[in-house]
C-alpha cells in the first residue's frame, strides 16, 4: 500500500516543483506571466533585451513532431495492416524483432544518426537544407516513434473479431475492401490511441533535437532550418551555469512545466478515448 | 443478379488490380523498417568499427580521439543502473501486487484504484527530462533544504571513505540512479502486473484451500510463479535505463570524469551521455569515436534482451 | 453407435425419391445471359415443384482440414427457389459443407476439397472463378449476428457500393427495399444513420439478412441464424424465410429440427461428414428411409 502510494507522490513532486518554480520564474521583473504566454520571441540568454514569450519554443517543437507523425503514423499504421493481415509467418518473424530493436534502440543513437546520415545526405539532394535541420530531427523522431504506433495499431487491428471479416468477405468483398473498409476503421479508437501516444513521446523527445535540430529558438516555419525545441532549450540551460539562480534557471522550469503540461494532457486524451470507444464491435 | 437503373458495374479487373496494388504497397511500407535498420547498423559498424578494441572499453576519455575510452562510463552506468535497480524493482513489484492482488471491495478504492492506474499510465508519458529536473531538485538538492552542494547539510565519513554518504545527495551516482528508477517506474509496474496476471487463479485458489491467509498466498505462492515474468520485465526496464541520457545530462552535466566512481556521492557519467558529447564535437574523428561507443552500448543491450529473451522462454512452461 | 452408412445409401434415396429433380444444364450461358435470365425469373410467378430446377450440383464432393476428413463423397441437388434445411448432430459437417458453396473455407489455410460442386454450371472449387463474384452471387448470414460498427444505412449499402457505382437515390432506393424485404424498414426507417450496434439481437440479424440481400444473390446460406436469439426473434426470422424463398435459394443449416420441419421444402441429414439421406421434409420427418435418420429426427440422439 505504502508502494503504490510513491506514485502517487512522484506526481505530486512533480506538480509541486514544477509549480513553485515556474512561480519563482514569474515573480522575478523580467517576466510576466501574459508576455510568456503571448510573447513570440525567446532569448533570455541575450544580456540586454531579454524576451520570455514561449512560442517560438512550441513551435520548434511542433515542427519536429509534425514531421515525425508524418512519417510515423503513415507509415507506422500501414505496416499494422500489413503485419495483421497480409503477413505470412516467416516475414512476420523477420518484421517483428526489426521493429522491436528498432524500439529499444537509445534516443542518443536517433540523435547521432540524424546528425551524421540523414542530414548529410539531405544536404546533398538539396542544398539548401542546413547542418542543423528541423526535418532531419524530424525524420529520427518519426524512425523511433514508428514501432510504437504500428505494435499499437497492430494489436488494435488483431482484436477486430473474425466474424466481422467473415461477414464482408461473404458479401463479395476483396482482402483490400475487408483492411482498408471494415477492419481498419473497427479499429480506430486503438489506433487513435496508438498515434497520441507516439505524438507525446515526439513531443518530449530530447536528445535527438539536441544534437540535431539546433539551438536558435525562432519563430520559422522552414523545416530545412534549424530551430530550437522546449526539451533542447532545457538541455541547454542545465548544461550552461547552473548556479546563477536567474529568471533564465527558472525559465527552464517553466518550460518543463509547459511540456508537463501537454503530455499530460495528450495522456488523459488518450485515455478517455480508450474507454469511450471501447466497446466498439460487440 | 438485376442492375438497379442508374449504377453500373465496377470493374472487376480494376478491383483485382487494386487489391494486389495494395498488397504490394503494405509490403513496401513494412519493408521500410528493415531497410531502416539496416541503414542505421551498418552507417554505424561502417564508422565505428576503427576504433573498436579493448583499449576503447579500459580507457578514459581524452581530448585526443585515437586514445578516447569507455571506461569510466561504463562503470558509472553499471553504477546508477545497479541503484536504480534495486530501488526501482522492490517498489515497483509491491504496487503491481497492491493493484493487482488486492482488489477493492468498496466503489470507493476502486475509484482509487483505478485513479492510481491512471496516474501511472500518466507517469509513464512523462518526458525523461523533466524527470531529470525532478531529480535534480528532490534528490541532487534536495529543496535546499538539508544544505546546499557546496557545503552539505548531513555527511557520514568524508570523500575519501567507500561509505561516504551526504545530504544533500549531490550530482553523484545515488541521486542519478534514483532519477533513473522515477524514469522507469511505470514500465516495472505494468509489467510486473502483466505478470502476475499470467498467473493462473487455480494456484491462488489452491493456497487459500489449505489455509493460507492472503498475504502468504502472494508471498509463497504467487510471487514466486511471477518472478520469471517480473525478471522479463525488469530486465526490459533497465534496457531501457541504460540508453536513457536526458536525466542523467541534467543530474550529471557534461564533465570530464576519468575514474570509476568510489563511493554512492561520488560523481559520475553514463555511456550515453559521454556518446553525447562526443557526438556533439565539431571534429568528424570524435564522431567516429561516438560510433564506437554506440556499438558497444548496443552490444550491452543486446546481451540485456536477449538474456530477458531466454528467461521468458526457459521459464515459459506452463503453470497449470 | 448405430453403423455408418454409405454415400450409396444417399444416391439411392434420390434415385428413388418420389420426385424426380429435372436439371437444366445452363453451362454454356454466359453470365450477363444469366443476369437476364434471373431477371426474367423474378418477374414469373413462384414456380411450383415439377419445374423446379437445380441450383447447387453437388457429386461425389469431399473435403478435409489437413488430415481430418470433414466430408465425405457428398452427392444432392439442392433445388432453385426453394429452402433445404441441412440437419444433423454437432460436428457432422453441415456448416463446413455450408462454407464450401460460397468457398468461406479459403479463409482457413488447410481447408481443401474434391469432387463436384457447381453453382448454375459454373464449378465452384475451380481454382480460376472469380471468388468475389461467387460471393455476390451467393449470401451468407452468420449464426451470430455480426453488423459492422457503421450506421444502418452504410451496413446495408456495403456489398452494392462494393460491386456496382451508384447513385445516391438509386442507393437509398436500393437500401430500402432491402430493408422491407428483411421486414426491418418500419422499425428503422427513422434511425437510419444510427449505429447498427444499437439495435437489439433479433433487429441485428435481420439486417445481416438485409444487408446480405442488398448485394443482389441468387443463393442464401444461413447458418444457425436464430440460435443465439429468442423465441420472438426466431419466429420473426422463420416468417422472414418463407417470404424469401420466392426470390432466392435457401440453404439453412439448423440445430433445431422442428424449425427445419417448419420452414423448409427440402431436408438434407447429415452424420459424421456423410450425408446419411435428403428428401422431401414431409418424407424425411414422417417417412425416414434410413432407421439412423429416423433416430435423430424422433430425437433418440443429437
């Protein structure tokens, strides 16, 4: 009893700290808590004028899980069907621990292979992409997200009971008409579920934007530049000097904070339509 | 079969070429992955495999690339992994049991259960860094409230003994190891209750039939049939833990350590965080050296899962 | 255990049946000819028993999953425009003979099978068919109701938006008169982009029956299609059969002899995969030839 309840504690550590510095963060004359809110440009670190407004963090943080979803749940979702319905036996058994290493492979690998395949290569299909890219992240991100939304979308598309195949199939349907018609969308809430979890670790993911997507935080919508992301602006504080206790320490919690924030949120999202749709074909 | 006026036949050649299309599509989709794979091994034995000997893995970092090492790192991993192992799997196993042995009779407790499932599905999404914060406060600092690093609050011998201990934790090998088990917490309580869910009710039943009462039934009985499920999952759990480097960046820091750690205080840095500063330096040669450091933190989680692989099949025999 | 009888015994019930089974051999037609012929077919008045023709031809057919012989030498016309009820114990191989007609065991990878099976001429077990259109061509309703979870509408619109282009009131036309046939149009005519899951048992089933009608076949095969509802549903269902039979083949699998009694013309019984004997329902229940048959149906076993 005593056990469970440290979970309980570990949230509200986490609440408590975020909360209190994100408070202290305010309190402090350069920041006020509408111009975070508001505020489009970020550079605290800037000795003269420094900004706090957090969207050009969201947004670099937006570009990279766009990038990444588009590629993962595509992707991700079709190599569901194709392992749930088409696989024969020996391919499944080839597919299944490639997409387990690729789970269990450390973001800081995604991170060093963005920085050292993917954009060189990029770069060299396009110039105009720089060394430190938005999509290169992107692209890690989706690779690493990938294997969740597709084991996810999987076991959603395998609990889809055969007599509802059996049933279109006995209507004239063709394998195609049966996935794509009738399996797929039975299975939707699962896979709905599945692609909101993948978006939150995309949205908490670290390492590979630090090393990858770059350090300037702006507010751009170039993918083939750099930008900077919530979770790399963090890095950058905490490896930085620590022990000036300023508004720019803070500011750190107060993006945390933020993210906190949003995963929880997507977390809850995810849930309530797990259950909301739970009993969708009996 | 009548044609209603007003539709027409679809083609069947058309619907046959469109199945097969889409068969040949989901192919190439999945094929994606291993070609994936593939790339990203071999881009990294292609970069990496220079420098790999067993001076890599003895040696400490330096500023040179050609005598580049391992060494420190690796230990300081086996230190924090073995910290939060030990902490993470006790706590961990006991909230499965709680959740999973003990169902509420009352719709209040279940209420609370199911509001503790909740919060550990929650915990579970959580980004690595902020529990990396989270650690940084509550353990490396602990609040501000028992001292600060500079001058301790509460020591127990000094730097020099092996059982040195010091309150605040500072940025040493407990407080990262205990950051690493908040990290993966979740993941040892999921899979310690899938675990015990496994276990068959008629063994449970059995013990309660010769009179045993419910907490020698979980402890002799049913704990001991979900220890090779809960050692799977442990073992997956500190997979994971091995690679994760967002925490232990904001316990650690990027520091130039070349010795093992000596005692629980003592600093310390992990394989990946050191992978990631190599792989941030701007010279190529660090890069390959970061390619080497991967290749040996893959080859230990390998030997990780595979062992998690060999437990769940040697121990897969039925329990009825 | 009373001793198995031969596939002969089957042949020589037929041969000497009282009512002698005229085949018209219509292989050489083509299928838009057929379409027509169909057509013409619908518009005529119910045809009466001297002219009935036969719709599914089956010879010497056999079938296994792997090892396991599941048929055995299985030999019956099952006659157009009419409903054959196939009765017998569990595990005597009606369903699977059922699954064969529209070939619903390639879905299970050991299934395979020999000798004759032809659908208006047309060999169902040749490898070449068209096994989507055999599937238009014959409808399956299930022994649990199984709608997809989209509207009512959308259920009964699947099989022609699968095989045809059509227009939106063509399509609502087509929708509704499946509905009235499967006498579920009043209870739903107002409901119609509701979940299907929302209906009750006996509701869902009769839009499996719509839904299975709306595709346009020329066999129906039921299988066990009241045993998972109540009485009143099942009644409902057995009054739905018998208006059926006037535009479709009718195979009905049934565990429960009084319905197959009930609702069917011609019964086929069925022990351990051979079919012992098949006959007219009045003549298998009150004049069983073979003293197995007439143990089931006085229900001595089963």
């Amino acid at each position: 009893m005593t056990a469970s309840s440290f979970s309980i504690l570990t949230t509200l550590v986490i609440i408590i700290v975020l909360t209190t510095e994100t408070i202290r963060f305010f309190r402090t004359d350069e920041v006020s808590f509408g111009a975070f809110i508001t505020g489009l440009e970020w550079n605290p670190l800037l000795g003269a004028e420094k900004h706090f407004g957090i969207w050009p963090l969201v947004c670099g943080t937006l570009m990279v899980t766009v990038v990444a979803m588009l590629l993962a749940i595509p992707l991700g979702l079709i190599t569901a069907i194709y392992l749930s319905e088409y696989a024969p036996r020996t391919l499944r058994m080839i597919l299944k621990p490639v997409l387990e290493v690729l789970a269990g492979v450390p973001t800081v690998v995604y991170g060093f292979f963005a920085l050292t395949v993917i954009t060189p290569f990029l770069r060299e299909l396009y110039g105009g992409f720089e060394i430190y890219n938005v999509f290169s992240a992107g692209l890690a991100v989706g690779i690493m997200c990938l294997p969740i939304v597709c084991s996810i979308s999987e076991d959603a598309l395998q609990a889809v009971p055969l007599s509802l195949r059996e049933g279109a199939y006995g209507l004239g349907a063709t394998k195609f008409d049966v996935s794509v018609k009738v399996v797929t969308p039975a299975a939707l809430s699962g896979i709905i579920a599945a692609a909101l979890l993948a978006i939150a670790r995309a949205v908490g993911e670290t390492m590979i934007v630090a090393l990858a997507a770059g350090n300037l935080a702006r507010m751009i919508w170039k993918p083939t530049e750099q930008a900077q992301t919530m979770t790399a602006y963090m890095v950058q504080i905490f490896l930085g000097d620590a022990s000036n206790f300023g508004a720019e320490y803070y500011s750190a919690y107060a993006v945390a904070a933020t993210l906190f924030v949003m995963t929880f949120l997507l977390t809850i999202l995810g849930h309530h339509i797990r259950i909301k749709f739970r009993e969708e074909y009996e | 079969m009548t044609i209603p006026a007003g539709s027409a036949p679809r083609g069947k050649l058309q619907r046959a070429l469109k199945n097969h299309a889409f068969r040949w599509f989901c192919t190439l989709c999945a094929a994606v992955s291993v070609v994936v794979l593939a790339i990203l091994l071999g881009s990294l034995l292609l970069q990496g495999w220079r420098h790999l000997d067993l001076e890599f893995i003895r040696n400490a970092p330096s500023r040179k690339p050609e005598k580049a090492g391992l060494g420190p790192a690796m230990w300081g991993s086996i230190w924090i992994c073995a910290a939060c192992a030990l902490t993470a799997l006790p706590i961990g196993a006991a909230t499965a049991i709680f959740l999973e042995e003990y169902k509420p009779a009352s719709p209040f407790i279940r209420k609370l259960h199911g509001f503790l499932q909740l919060n550990i599905s929650n915990l579970a999404g959580v980004p690595s860094i902020v529990y990396g914060i989270i650690g940084l406060t509550a353990f490396v600092q602990m609040f501000g409230l028992v001292g600060n690093l500079n001058e301790p609050g509460f020591t127990v011998g000094t730097p020099d003994d092996w059982y040195y201990l010091q309150l605040p934790f500072g940025r040493g090998v407990l407080a990262g190891g205990l950051t690493l088990m908040l990290v993966i917490l979740p993941i040892v309580i999921v899979s310690s209750q899938e675990a015990l869910r496994a276990v068959p009710n008629s063994l449970r039943e059995g013990a309660l039939a010769c009179g045993a009462t419910k907490w020698q039934m979980v402890w002799r009985m049913t704990l001991p049939a979900a220890v090779p499920g809960i050692m799977t999952g442990a073992i997956l759990a500190m997979s994971r833990a091995i690679g994760e480097a967002a925490p232990i960046l904001v316990i650690a820091g990027i520091v130039f350590i070349r010795f093992t750690p000596q005692h629980l205080m003592d600093e310390f840095t992990a394989m990946p965080l050191q992978i990631y500063d190599w792989a941030g330096r701007p010279q190529d040669e660090f890069h390959r050296v970061a390619a080497t450091g991967i290749l040996v933190l893959l080859a230990v989680l390998l030997t990780f899962n595979a062992s998690a692989v060999l437990i769940r099949q040697r121990f897969q025999k039925p329990l009825q | 255990m009373t001793q198995m009888q031969s596939p002969l015994t089957a042949d020589i019930a037929l041969a000497a049946s009282p009512r002698r089974v005229p085949r018209i051999d219509v292989s050489n037609v083509t299928s838009r000819s057929l379409s027509l012929l169909a057509e013409h077919r619908e518009n005529a008045s119910p045809s009466d028993d001297a002219e009935t023709e036969t719709a599914v031809r089956v010879r010497g057919f056999s079938s296994w999953y792997g090892d396991f012989q599941a048929l055995h030498d299985i030999t019956v016309d099952i006659p157009q425009r009419q409903v054959t009820a196939l009765i017998g114990p569990s595990g005597c191989g009606k369903s699977t003979f059922l699954r064969w007609v529209n070939r619903m065991n390639d879905l299970v990878p050991s299934a395979r099978a020999s000798g004759t099976l032809d659908l208006h001429g047309m060999d169902v077990l040749a490898g070449t068919i068209d096994v989507v259109d055999l599937r238009r061509r014959v409808g399956m309703v299930f022994q649990k109701p199984n709608p997809f979870p989209k509207s009512i509408y959308d259920n009964v619109a699947f099989g022609p938006r699968l095989h045809l282009k059509i227009r939106k009131p063509v399509l609502d036309d087509l929708v509704e008169r499946s509905l009235r046939r499967a006498a579920l149009w009043d209870e739903v005519k107002d409901r119609l982009k509701d979940s299907a899951l929302g209906l009750s048992g006996g509701q869902q089933q009769r839009l499996c029956i719509a839904r299975a009608i709306a595709a346009g076949p020329e066999v129906l095969l039921m299988d066990e299609p009241c045993s998972a509802l109540d009485p009143k549903s099942t009644a409902r269902i057995e009054e739905l059969i018998a208006e059926l039979r006037d535009r479709y083949t009718i195979m009905i699998v049934t565990h429960n002899m009084q319905q197959a009694a009930r609702v069917s013309d011609l019964t086929a019984f069925f022990f351990e995969g051979w079919l012992v004997e098949s006959g007219s329902t009045e003549q298998i229940f009150t004049k069983p030839r073979n003293s197995q048959t007439e143990e089931y149906v006085s229900g001595r076993f089963g």
